[in-house]
C-alpha cells in the first residue's frame, strides 16, 4: 500500500495545496492548488472535494495522503487534537488520525503550548519545521513562519520544544482595510520598500506599536509619507515589532520558512538587527515534513 | 458680543456634541448631542447643521461659537492648520480661524509635534487637557486621554509641551471585528472584568501585544477562556500594553480625561502598576478647556 509515493496536502482556512511527492527523491512529481479553503466548504464536503482532487494521482486508493493544516480543526474536516509540546515527526506519526470517508487518508494533528503563563497553538507549521530542519540537516535552531499567524518554533534534536505565535499578518490586514490610519493604501498594489524600512525604524519608538502604526497617519500628513508607501510603512511597523519582541530572545541564526516574497521581507528585518538568515520555501517545508512523518508512520504501522 | 454666555462644540468623527455655557460660573446650562459627525456631513452642509442645532441658544448671532475636534481638519467644515507644540490656551486662542459662513464661530486649530524620531497630531484633545488642568487647578501634570486614538500629554505652566498618540480604541474595535481572535465576542454587549484582568496580565507577555492578542485565541481553545470574557480580554490586553508603554516613561500621577466607563478601564489598569490616577469626564473638560480658550482669545480681541 505504501508504495513509491505519497500525497501531502496542506488545507487551510483560505487555500487547498496539494502535491504528488516521490518518496525516495522528494521530488515533488505534480501540485494543484484551489481557493477551496476550509471558509469555502461545509463539513462533509471534504472527503468528497479531497477524492475529486486527488483521484487521478491515486491508484485506487493505493497512494496516501497526509492532510496538515487547519482541516484538522473544530471547523475542518474533523477534529484532531493538538499534541502538547514537545514533540517531533515520530509522535505527530503516532498522533495521525485517519480521514473520515476517505481510504488510506491522515490527518496531522497539530502542536499546542499549554502553560499558566502562555498558552499556544498550530496546525500545519509544525509540519514546515520539521521539513526545514531535514531540508538544511539540521538536528536543532528557531524556525520563523510568517504569514497571517506568525510562528516562531524553537526544536531540540529534531523536536519542537516550544513556539510563540504573532498575530502579524492578521493585524496588518485588519488596520490596512479596517483603520482610518490605513485609508490611503486601499487601492493600491505591491509594497513600497522604502516605506517598509521607514515602519522598521519606526518599529522602534519607545511608546511601542500602538503609537508607531498611528505614526503611518502623522507622517503622511506632515511628514512626507506618501500614499504609495502607506502599505509598506505599515507592513514594516509590524514586522519590525514581531522581530524586535523575538530578536529579544536570542541573536542566533533564524531559519526562514514562507513564500519568497515574506521571507525577503523578514531577512531584510532580521538583518537590521545583524541576525542572520536562512530561507527554506514553504511548500519545499510542507513536502520533506510530509516525508519525515511518514516514514515513522510506516514504522508505526509495520508494529 | 460676548456676553455671559458662549456655546462650545466638540464635532469628530462620529458625534456632535454642543453645550451651552454660563461663562461667569463654568454652568453647563443646556447641551444637545447627535450622530451627525464628519462622516455624516459633505463639506457645505457644515454650516447649515451648525445654525440649524445652535439658532435658540445664539440670540441673534451674540452668543459666541467655539468649535474644536475633527471638524477642524481637512475633510470637515474647514481646515484650521494645527499648531506646533508647546503651545497653550493663549497660542490656541491667537491661531482661532473664522468658521466660514457662520457669524461669531471660531475653529480651534489642534496640535502637532514634527520631529524626525515622532510625528504626532491632534484636534480636540488640546482642549480637554487644558481644561483638566484648569479644573484640577494644576498648572502642570500628564493627562491621558483614552478613545479610539488614545492620547497622552505632558503639559508644563499650563501648556501641552509634548504627547504621544496610542491607536488604542481604533485597533480594539479591528480585532475584535475583524479577525478570527475577536469572532467569539461578536453579537454580545458589555465587557467582563474579569476577562479584562486577564488581559491586562497577558499584555505583560515576553513577546509584546503581537502575541498577547493571539492568547484571546489560544486561551478560548485551550485554557477556558469564556466567549463572554474575550471582548475583556482583548481590551485588557490593548489598554494594558499602551498602560506598561506609557508607564515606562515615569511614575507620577497621570489625569484620566475620557468617559466613566474608559476611565473606569484605565483606573485598574494604571493602579495595577501602582500609578495614582485624577479623573476628570470628558466633557466637562472640553467645557472648561473651551472657557479658558474664550477668556484669552477676549483678550486677543481686544486689543
């Protein structure tokens, strides 16, 4: 059954990402991807949306499936409760819960930090850092996810030990369109990097984000900021605060695990503060810790 | 003209708010409040709503009009340049601009403090933390002036020498109605002290408000946070990070210039760092700001 390939999919509250994975080279052989996000579907549209994707590269079922991200969630396909850290690949393997109406189909449980003074969860980036790690062999480092809910993991021996969400990128969507002080970026496409290295200088202010995104509104009236670069300026107030906090906690190496166009953003932020940077794509990410779990998982089920 | 009484207005964003003053006693002898704020109004409307609100208290265009807040900026009745800090009821009084169209009504010009590591503006609160001092009869003190855009002002021999705006009010009500962290506090009123206290310890988080906020989240999943306490708590969290930013920069007592229910907030949030609290609600503020303005700006005229 397990055979010479494997399926990942990433499923998430806005994106479905799929790919055909060659098991012995990694090699990622087909992909597919969809808006068709956990938002987008009621509960038992999913093993019928997964089959429909998937049929063609299945072989009767014969090829599996690993599904991580937010289906594995209270309003996904069905709940898999996060694991406590820490935890690495061989326990995410034994935490597999198999896929209701669909053959030979997984779904990864997912990380939580559960402590009086912080209290945590993922779903799906775990996953992108155990892939990281294989992907640079390395057995240790700290591992920044960015994107709407930045994560930023902390593995031991190949094992996540710990992890901080930043609630980054949600933040920077909710003030661009929802906030007076975002008013004259809406429209406007791409971001201005000038604009993006005046809100990392502003990241700094003593009074913190909370004056330093309202910066974006008084510089633009008599400072000079000009419209084009509202997006940038406020883009760059964030992800200079979300480095700032972290950058606080230690001045090794960060590996960088998102789309190319987020990790340059972050390694021009990490590097201001001397930090620096490896990068690792995300879908890269996703396929090689797809491949690390399930080879426990293949040891798991040979018990 | 002048006469015993005068009529000040505090016009934002959203509200309109007039009082009718005894100049003699500081007496608030009639007040009218509407929704007709700037958003609500075209540029030429202005005067019209002005006259129409204000004719039965005026006596012929003889009781003077005072008119602070956004009404003064470039998309309300008339733009009246803002003035640079450290300025006073005196400098406020001289930079006054002719309300056009309306007989004997004047638009307060606001501040501002233009230097290269802070860009900050405002319009109104000028006039509440003058007249908090002049309540209080202090001729110095740090005032906080809690809203949407929060903000804190230092002011020496009676004038405002610097502050420092706190996005606060604008980026509670983004999260909260905007993002995933704020769905379960959506359709419900009131605010839960107890989720507030808990957000205000959760603003003390190693990582910064980025992730504070994110634990309205992990908290509601896995540490029992109620729906009925996340509203609470994202505001403890946002009051209590600009609280810890402000109180960074000293000790002394700091004067709460806003609403009861704000001032109440920030009463436990100040106290909580052990800082003694004066408050003053915030009309009453505007009222005595405005008289204090109008005394000097007699004297202006009548030289």
């Amino acid at each position: 059954m397990t055979g010479r390939r494997l399926i990942a999919v990433d499923w998430g509250t806005s994106n479905f990402r799929a790919f055909l994975v060659d098991r012995e080279t990694g090699e990622c052989l087909d992909s597919r991807r969809s808006e068709a996000g956990l938002r987008a579907l009621s509960a038992d549209e999913f093993p019928h949306y997964c089959a429909a994707q998937l049929s063609d590269w299945r072989d009767g079922d014969r090829v599996p499936v690993y599904l991580a991200g937010m289906v594995g969630s209270a309003r996904g396909w069905c709940q898999a409760p996060q694991l406590e850290v820490p935890a690495g690949p061989a326990e995410l393997a034994a935490g597999l819960m198999p896929a209701p109406g669909l053959e030979a189909a997984w779904i990864v449980p997912g990380l939580k930090a559960v402590r009086d003074a912080h209290v945590d969860v993922m779903r799906g980036e775990e996953v992108q850092a155990f892939g990281a790690l294989a992907l640079k062999q390395l057995e240790q480092g700290v591992c920044c996810l960015p994107g709407t809910h930045s994560k930023w993991a902390r593995l031991v021996e190949g094992r996540l030990i710990d992890f901080t969400t930043m609630m980054t990128g949600e933040l920077y969507h909710a003030v661009r369109y929802h906030t007076l002080v975002g008013e004259p970026s809406r429209g406007r496409e791409g971001l201005d990097e000038a604009g993006f290295r005046q809100g990392l200088a502003a990241a700094r202010h003593p009074a913190g984000v909370l004056h330093a995104l309202f910066e974006t509104r008084s510089r633009h009236l008599h400072a000079g900021l000009g419209a084009e670069s509202v997006a940038g300026f406020l883009s760059g107030v964030l992800i200079g605060t979300e480095v700032l906090a972290q950058h606080a906690q230690g001045e090794q190496e960060v590996i960088l695990v998102g789309s190319p166009s987020l990790n340059a953003l972050y390694r021009i932020a990490l590097e201001t503060h001397g930090v620096p940077v490896v990068e690792v794509e995300s879908d890269r990410a996703t396929l090689a810790g797809i491949l690390a779990l399930a080879d426990h998982h293949e040891s798991v089920e040979g018990k």
